[in-house]
C-alpha cells in the first residue's frame, strides 16, 4: 500500500478517473440514500472541461491503477479545490491527506475554497486537519446542506516567509505582530530600511545560502559557478517543478506587490 506517485493527469486519463469517482462516490450517495447526486451524474466532457480550466491529479499504484485523484483551479487569487477521491480499497491510509498536500503545492501562497456536505464527517475531519475552517453553509434542500471551507496562506507581509506563532514579529509594546516576522519587525520597527526589489534579492541571496549549507559547497566555490545553474532548493520543496534563480525571482516580484509592506 505504500508504493504510490501522484503526478498530473493527462487527457488520456481522464476517463478512467470518471469511472473511479463513479465508485468512490457511492458512499456518498448513500449517506442521502440517493444516486443521482451531482458527482454520479457528471459527464466525460464535463470533466474535459475541468481539466482544461486548472489541474487535475491522479495517485497511481505499483501497477499504474489509478487509485486516487483531485482537481483545482484558480480565480482571484482564490483556489477552488474539488472531487477528492479514493478508491474504495485504499482508503484509510492518509492517501487523501497527500493528495490535498499536493494540489496545494501546485497553487503555492494563495486562498484555499472547498466544500463538502455536512454529514461527510470523515471529510469535514481531513480539511479540518489540513488547516481549513468553516466559513458558510448552504442548504439546497431539506435533505442536502453544504459546508464551505477555507484555509488562508499566512505570509509575512514583508519577506514572503510563512508565519507562525514562534515567529511572529513584536509590536511597540512588545505583544505580538500577526503581520510580520520576527526577522522583518521587532518593536514596532521594520529592521531592513530597503526597497521591494532590494527584499527580493536578499531574500534570493538567503535560499541560495540555505543551498550551500545544504550541499556542502564551498561559498568561494559557488560564487564561481554561473547563477542559472544555482536552484533554490528550500522553495522547489513547495513547487511541481524545479526553478532556477531567475524563475524564483519573477515569482517574488509577482508575490510581493500583494503583501501589506509594498501593496500600492
């Protein structure tokens, strides 16, 4: 049960994803004693559609069966995340948790959205322990009402790193700052005096450091070779695929006119 790749779907299989969405929805379908619930309903083309406007995933097995898979797409800066399935005989195995985990990794630093019923249980649990929370419910009837979850990306308003407790920069009378890091702000005070493309080179400069140390390389050594072939190894940990230094910084400079430090 632990051999498993999640990778991106492609148009081929998208029929075989139907059909197993097909399976992993009756259970579903029979917690409202009902099988025409809108995921046993959805149409070959209907998902075509899906899969040209965002991302679809699939979790393969050993034997290259497709046993798991979720889609996504974005608008706003919003991510609209959807049919997660497992197969029936892989479920329990935190298979569900990875899928979620990965999707997110496609979508880096934005606004999460999904929804479930309100007696999917099991479901609401998973997304509860994945960091999202209840912000609206809707009834569509008296047997079927919604519950619509979220799950905002915390940031440090000025370098971009995600914000925790322990990190958290500290106000003019010492409490906490919920919008800074400790390394931006402290007592009330930014401790770069700097520009936004002065913050995105430092910041570059420091996940290259974060490489050297990683690699074993000697500094010297390193300012000799070419900066293209130098990869931010801590950030490609959050992405579907490798970038160089050049593809890290245009991702900042699209990332940072957003937070609170240099918004305009």
């Amino acid at each position: 049960m632990n051999e498993y790749n999640i990778c991106r779907a492609c148009i081929e299989d998208l029929q075989d994803i139907l059909q197993l969405q097909y399976l992993a929805c009756q259970s579903e379908a029979a917690l409202f004693n009902k099988e025409d619930i809108p995921p046993l309903k959805q149409t070959l083309d209907e998902v075509i559609e899906e899969f040209n406007k965002g991302v679809i995933l699939k979790m393969v097995d050993a034997g290259s069966l497709i046993i798991g898979s979720i889609r996504a797409w974005e608008l706003e800066g919003t991510v609209f995340i959807g049919k997660l399935m497992i197969h029936p005989d892989y479920r329990h195995h935190g298979y569900g948790t990875k899928l979620l985990s990965e999707i997110e990794r496609y979508y880096p630093r934005k606004r999460y959205e999904l929804f479930t019923s309100t007696r999917s249980i099991d479901n609401i649990r998973l997304y509860q322990r994945m960091g999202y929370h209840e912000f609206e419910r809707r009834v569509v009837d008296d047997n079927l009402e919604f519950v619509f979850m979220e799950k905002e990306a915390n940031f440090c308003q000025s370098c971009g790193m995600p914000l925790t407790k322990e990190i958290l920069g500290t106000n003019v009378d010492g409490s906490k700052n919920e919008d800074y890091c400790m390394y931006c702000y402290k007592d009330g005070r930014f401790l770069q005096d700097c520009t936004m493309d002065e913050m995105i080179e430092h910041c570059t400069r420091l996940m290259e450091q974060q490489e050297q140390r990683d690699a074993c390389i000697d500094p010297a050594e390193l300012q000799q070779k070419s900066t293209k072939g130098q990869f931010v190894d801590e950030v490609n940990k959050q992405m579907p695929k490798p970038m160089n230094r050049e593809e890290y910084m245009q991702m900042l400079h699209r990332f940072f006119p957003m937070l609170k430090r240099w918004r305009k």
